[in-house]
C-alpha cells in the first residue's frame, strides 16, 4: 500500500473552512501519480511515446469533511488488474478517521483516445506480474 501525505490549504476550502467535493478528487490524483512514479513509471517518456493513461470509472463516497489546515493521508492500493485495466482502492484519512474513499479504474490509451495494454510496471498484482 501506497501513503501520500496532503495538507488542506486555504485554496481546498470552501467559505466555511470544508474541503470543497471536488478537491478529494484532486488528492487521490496527486496519490496516483506518486504511486505510479514510485512503481518506476516515467508518465513524461510514456506520453512522449504517445501513451496516458485514464481515469475510466470511479465510485467515491464521502465519509466525514476535512478542514483547512488538516493534515491527510491519502492511501493507494491495486485491488485488480486485467492486461488493460487497473482497478485501485484510495482513501483518505485525518489521523484514523477515514474521511473519503474511492473505487478507481484506469486504463492506459493512445494520444489518440485508443486503448493500449498496461505497461508492464503497473501489472502489480500477484500472478500477473
């Protein structure tokens, strides 16, 4: 399991100091891609070579609100794979409380907008490796 800390600024909140919706989304995307790099992943040479990835799906539930000045935790973890899909568990926590949580399903496309197998990088789980 990936860990990714996230502090709620100013910019995050709302008038009354609540993470606004959207921005939960914005974290576990800032989890990703430190999931991704850490996995070896170079997103910058992939995209030279005119592949990206793509959020396919995401189910989400908000759990409890964060605040300004809070300081999160963003937990990523692969769940399920398939040659051309990635499906990861993320979470988002103040201390031990979970506060929001999401199902996501990436894929890997073309520039272009056509499907494309995972690199070989991403293929984490066991038995596919």
């Amino acid at each position: 399991m990936h860990t990714f800390p996230v502090t709620v600024y100013y910019e995050d909140t709302d008038l009354g100091g609540i993470v606004y919706h959207a921005n939960y989304l914005k974290f576990i995307e800032r989890a990703r891609s430190a999931w991704v790099r850490q996995l070896g992943v170079d997103q910058n040479a992939l995209r030279a070579q005119g592949i990206v990835f793509a959020v396919h799906r995401i189910e989400a539930d908000f759990l409890s609100p964060a605040q300004l000045d809070d300081a999160l935790c963003v937990t990523t973890r692969a769940v399920a794979q398939s040659p051309a899909r990635l499906t990861l568990d993320q979470q988002v926590f103040r201390g031990e409380t979970p506060l929001f949580r999401a199902r996501v399903t990436l894929v890997c496309i073309t520039t272009g907008g056509k499907p494309r197998r995972l690199p070989p990088e991403l293929l984490v789980l066991s038995g596919n490796a």
